[in-house]
C-alpha cells in the first residue's frame, strides 16, 4: 500500500490534468532563459550601435544596410527600380 501511495505522488507530481508539468515548467524555464538571453543580445545590439555613431557612422544606414543584406538580390534591385521609377515620375 505504501509503494502504491509514492507512486500516486510522483505521478501527481508529474501529470497534472492530464498535463506533463515537468515537461511544462521545462519549457517555460527554457524559454525564460532564452528571453533573458535576447534581452542581453539587444543591448549588445545597442551598443554596437552606439560604438557605429561614435565613429561617425549613420546608424540609420546602417540598419537599411543590414536589412537590404536580408534579401535576395532579385528582390533588392526590383525595389530599387521601382524606386528610380517613382522617383522619375516625381521629377526628383
């Protein structure tokens, strides 16, 4: 009877509502660390920033940069023609 009541508590212990909460608080734990490990990575991200401005570099094409490198390159100069076009049809 005893053997049978400790295999109820760790049972419990593990399945709550049909739900493996080990598995559970696992997780959450995981995605805890990563959110932390994100939080630090943009402050890295900041201060690499920061260190661009500094050197007199334009964070804000910078950025564009990073973002235009995301690409693909067929989609980088369909973008830029149609900038030039509008930029035309403007008289800019």
């Amino acid at each position: 009877m005893l053997a049978t009541i400790e295999n109820q508590e760790s049972d419990s212990d593990t399945q709550v509502g049909g739900i493996a909460a080990d598995r559970l608080r696992s997780i959450i734990e995981r995605v805890e660390r990563l959110e932390e490990e994100r939080k630090a990575l943009a402050a890295d991200i900041k201060d690499v920033f920061t260190e661009a401005k500094s050197a007199g570099f334009d964070v804000r094409t910078i950025k564009q940069i990073i973002r235009l490198r995301k690409q693909e390159p067929a989609e980088i100069e369909e973008q830029e023609t149609l900038l030039d076009i509008y930029r035309r049809a403007l008289s800019m």
